[in-house]
C-alpha cells in the first residue's frame, strides 16, 4: 500500500510500518524475517529503507544482539498501536456469529486461571460459541518469548 507523502514525488510504504513493528518485536532480522516470511537480506534490505525513512538507525548491534535505539523505543508502541488498528480495519466484519466459529483456544497461564475463571468462561463459551474448545496450559518459562512475540509454542 503506498501514500502520498505532502511535500514529495514519492510515497510512503506502509508495509514498513508492518515491518517495523515485527523487527522491533522480534529484535532481530533474522526472527523478523522468519515471522514476515522474507529471506535475510529482503528483511536487512527493509530495515535500511525503515533506516531512511525515519533518518535513526532503529536497531543497533550490542554484542551479537540487535537493540533498539532511544528513537525506535519512543515510537515502539505508537507503531504497534497504527499497525494494529489497520489489520483492525482490514479483518473480516464485525459482526460474525459466533455460533458458527469453529476453533480451539489455548489459555496458557498460572495453575490457578482454570480454577478460578475455567468453570464461568467453558459455560460461556458452551452458551454462546458452542463450537469453541478451550485448552488451559500451565504456563512455564519456556513459553515467555513465545507469549511476547503472540505466537504459540512450535
């Protein structure tokens, strides 16, 4: 999707928008790249366009990790914030049934969310979206970075 910038021929891509908010997740252009579905070096080439576009080097090598800068921190959460309202804007209506959904959800957390919300949220869910299955899953410390990174656990 490309915009019209005021004050210049070319546009704005917003696909790096997308692009900037998964490298600033992922901390990585290699994680980034995986997660986009895009080789190596189309990912290191996006980050040079992000790069350019912001005028800050947005991730920095400390040691053998990627950080982020001060100026990729300050407008971290303002990305994820525009990003989230366009896939937002771009899903499927509003107004699904949800009678007719069909999927499993996985509730990985403490010990304790099965016994004190599992009974109210399995009725629930029987009541109004009976073709939702529900899994609870204690949660570990190998499942932080996947929890963070919103995906589930290979």
């Amino acid at each position: 999707m490309r915009v019209a910038q005021s004050g210049s021929a070319g546009g704005l891509d917003l696909n790096l928008l997308v692009a900037l908010d998964v490298l600033l997740e992922e901390q990585s252009v290699q994680g980034a790249a995986h997660r986009l579905h895009l080789s190596e070096p189309a990912m290191s080439r996006t980050l040079g366009r992000i790069r350019k576009a912001l005028g800050d080097p947005v991730l920095v090598r400390a040691g053998r990790k990627m950080v982020p800068t001060p100026r990729a921190l300050a407008v971290r959460a303002e990305v994820s914030a525009v990003v989230e309202r366009a896939r937002a804007l771009f899903a499927p209506g509003r107004d699904t049934d949800l009678r007719t959904v069909s999927r499993t959800l996985t509730i990985i957390g403490h010990d304790s969310f099965p016994a004190l919300y599992g009974a109210r949220l399995l009725a629930r869910a029987a009541a109004e979206a009976p073709g939702i299955r529900v899994r609870f899953l204690a949660e570990s410390h190998v499942d932080t970075p996947y929890l963070r990174a919103g995906h589930r656990r290979p």
